[in-house]
C-alpha cells in the first residue's frame, strides 16, 4: 500500500513538471496587440506605449488617456476612420485608411504626430 501512494505521489509530481515546462504563450507586443474589429492608437511608434483601440470612435481623446499623443495607429476595424486635430470631431487631420492593418507610425504625415484629440469610423 505504502508503495502504491509513493508511485501516485511521483506522478503527481512529474506531471506538475510537465505543465511547468509548458512555455507560456508570449504576450503580444507592438501592433499584435490590436484586436481584430478595431481602430487601435499607440502612443509610440511601431505601435508600443499605450494603446488604446476603438469601435466607433471617441469624441474626447482625454477619455482614453490618447489626447495629443497618437503615434501610430493600426486600422483592423475594416472600415475607415478619420482623426481630428480638435474634440468632438473638428478639424479633420487625417483619414486612417482601413488599408491599414498592420500598423504604420503617423510621422508619416505632417501634423499628424501626437496631435488626436477625437477620431470616429468613416470620412472626414
Ligand atoms: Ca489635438
């Protein structure tokens, strides 16, 4: 009986090694963060720092903790979304073409870095 306990008890154990060995799936970083469905703005180039991602959009970047501090953007919402210099959609910047959905960093464009201060889905 004793040794039938001790077999168990070796088991147990090399199975909890097993599982401990598994590697961890590694989180993602850069613009793989971005879900599929969403307008995503990183408060970094290449899609590092912050992010903060998007259904429809955002009147007050402030909410979000983005104002004045969008630096690269991935577009996997599926539809466009255009980007205001101001709140409440005023002074249309930049249109973020659902082309792109692998990310791509806003210095690109003139006036266009860390300057968000509203974005929605659709045109300007
Ligand atoms: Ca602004």
């Amino acid at each position: 009986m004793r040794r039938i306990l001790t077999l168990g008890a070796t088991i147990a154990l090399g199975l909890s090694t097993m599982f401990a060995a598994t590697p961890a799936q590694a989180a993602a970083t850069g613009y793989d963060r971005c879900p599929q469905g969403y307008l995503c703005l990183f408060s970094d180039n290449d899609g590092n720092g912050t992010m903060a991602y998007f259904k429809f959009g955002s009147p007050d970047l402030r909410g979000q903790s983005m104002d004045n501090r969008a630096s690269s953007f991935a577009n996997r919402s599926g539809q466009g979304f255009s980007a205001y210099l101001d709140y409440n959609y005023q002074n249309c910047v930049l249109g973020l073409n659902a082309y792109y959905t692998a990310g791509e960093n806003l210095y690109h464009w003139w006036n266009a870095d860390n300057t968000f201060s509203s974005v929605k889905a659709g045109s300007c």
